[in-house]
C-alpha cells in the first residue's frame, strides 16, 4: 500500500473528467467487470475501459465502449469509475502508477476483501483527493443488470446519492449502510460466510449421491427445497438468539450431534471425503463438551463467538 508522503505528493489531472450522468469508467473486466459494462452500454451509457489484459474488452468495444489506452486515460475519461478487481491490493497495483488523475473521481470499490482493507482503501484514495465508495455485489455476473438484485454500498452519503441511478444499474436495489467504509466490506463478507459453506454442503451432498448412483438432477430439487426452508430457520432463531435464549425445547445439540455422526459414517461408508461433515461434527462435540448439550444448538454462536 503507497505511503501518506506518496498520497500527498499526487498532484491533480490536468484533464477534466465528463461530467455526465451517463458516462462511466470501469477498470477491471473478469466476468463481473464485463456484466457490468455491458449493463451499462445496454442503459445508454458512455462506457469507457481498461483492463490488464486489452483483449478481454474486445466484444465490449464492438458494442460501442471505449478502450482507454493507459490507467490514467480511464481515470481521466469520467467522474464515476468502478472497480472490479480481485482486492484492494490490486487496486493499490493499478492505480498507484496514475495516482495523480484519482483526484476529483468518485471510486466506487466493488472488489472483495475485508472491512480493514476497505477503510485503508478509502483513506488512501481520499488521500489522493478522490472519493471512495465501498460496494459489496450481492449476485453472480449472470443477474447484472436485473431489478430483483442487491449491493450493499458504504462510505460517503452524498456520493452515494449523487450516483445511485448508475449503480442502480448494476443492479436494482441498493442497500446503504453508512458512512463507514468497512460496512458494505462487512455486510458482503457475511454474506459469503453463509454462501460459500452452503455450497460445499451442496457438493459433498452430490458427491455422496453419486457414489450411490444418483446424478445431481436427481437431488435437486430436494436440495433446492432444503434451502428454500431455511429461511423459516432463520425467522425462528434469531429472536431467539438475540434475547439469549438457547432452550433446547425445540432442539437438542446432543440430537444434532448423533445426526452429524451418522452423515460422517454414511460419508466414509461410501469412500466419500469426510472433512467437510467431519468439520460440522466438531462444532457439534465442542457445545457437548462445554456442558450444553441439552440446549439448542444455537448455543454453537457462543461458542464460534469466542476468542482463543
């Protein structure tokens, strides 16, 4: 990350931005990148571009974007420029050789990391006399561009008001969280806490299906209706959770427990790789261990709670 001496010493573009309300920059084209230029070439928009890799704007340009020729170019062509890259420190590795044309553009972050990298992020752009956005996507690149989806977006309320109808674009629905930058980084991150493991779920259900013959289209939709449930899980606990209350009246941990042993057993049975359900199992052992097994299994948030 480039120190407060190198922010500091960035002088301001000599070329103004378009001050357009349908123009926009985006610096970063995986798939995501893309989904979001083309959302906005199909809005109308000026869309201009750059990428590490030139050729990856190829079918982009020849529905009317514009391929910068530098960093600095993108940066210059427009007030508005969002990011899609892999990190923050990909942005410090991009911007940092064009520092000077940041001053004056509103950044919008849509790159994953952690609260802490966002809130450094912001302060080294703002540093450079450009306003920062941190934005957490909430849907695969196939949905950009579709009402029924969300981002959460964090840092500065009047950027945010100022260029919501373009990141309206991306996608319908916008979730403020505030002037802390970290938040949306936040709200994105628990997102992909739930995302990801109910993912893996998924797989090592397949995996053991298809160890026994059946295809992924055969469980799907149990699976798919499995998921769908959850929410009930979700309204039904967290009241709960929030007053403290873990009563084992609807359900046990040692029940939980005894059912996790039986899926880890099913699993090396059918010489599937246990780790996954193995891993569950032990949050289970963890809560019994502490004397909490007649309790709900909800008591596992305590648990996960503590430090050390």
């Amino acid at each position: 990350m480039p120190s407060a001496p190198q922010a500091a010493a960035a002088q301001a573009p000599t070329h103004a931005p378009t001050h357009s309300p349908s123009s926009v920059t985006v610096i970063g084209l995986g798939p995501m990148g893309q989904a979001m230029a083309a959302a906005y070439l199909d809005r109308g928009y000026r869309v201009t571009l750059w990428n590490r890799t030139p050729s990856r704007a190829d079918a982009l340009v020849e529905q009317g974007a514009v391929l910068a020729g530098s960093v600095e170019e993108a940066l210059l062509a427009n007030d508005l420029v969002i990011l899609s890259l892999t990190d923050f420190d990909a942005m410090y590795a991009i911007l940092e050789p064009a520092a000077a044309a940041v001053a004056g553009r509103t950044l919008v972050n849509l790159s994953s990391d952690t609260p802490e990298k966002a809130r450094a992020g912001a302060r080294w752009v703002t540093g450079l006399g450009g306003t920062h956005l941190t934005g957490g996507v909430l849907c695969p690149p196939p949905l950009i561009g579709t009402p029924d989806t969300s981002t959460f977006y964090s840092g500065p309320r009047e950027a945010y008001d100022t260029f919501r109808p373009a990141l309206e674009v991306i996608t319908g629905k916008t979730d403020y969280r505030g002037e802390d930058q970290g938040l949306a980084a936040l709200m994105y991150q628990l997102n992909m806490v739930i995302f990801w493991p109910s993912m893996i779920a998924y797989w090592h259900a397949v995996a053991l299906a298809g160890a026994h013959g059946l295809k992924a289209t055969d469980i799907a939709p149990y699976a798919a209706e499995n998921f769908a449930g959850m929410g009930h899980f979700i309204d039904f606990y967290s009241p709960r959770i929030d007053a403290g209350n873990h009563a084992g009246d609807v359900d046990r941990t040692s029940m939980g427990l005894a059912s996790m042993e039986h899926v880890v057993h099913t699993t090396a049975d059918a010489g599937v790789d246990p780790a996954f359900p193995a891993a569950v199992r032990e949050i289970f052992q963890r809560v019994v261990a502490a004397g909490q097994g007649a309790d709900s299994f909800s008591r596992a948030v305590e648990l996960m709670g503590q430090k050390g």
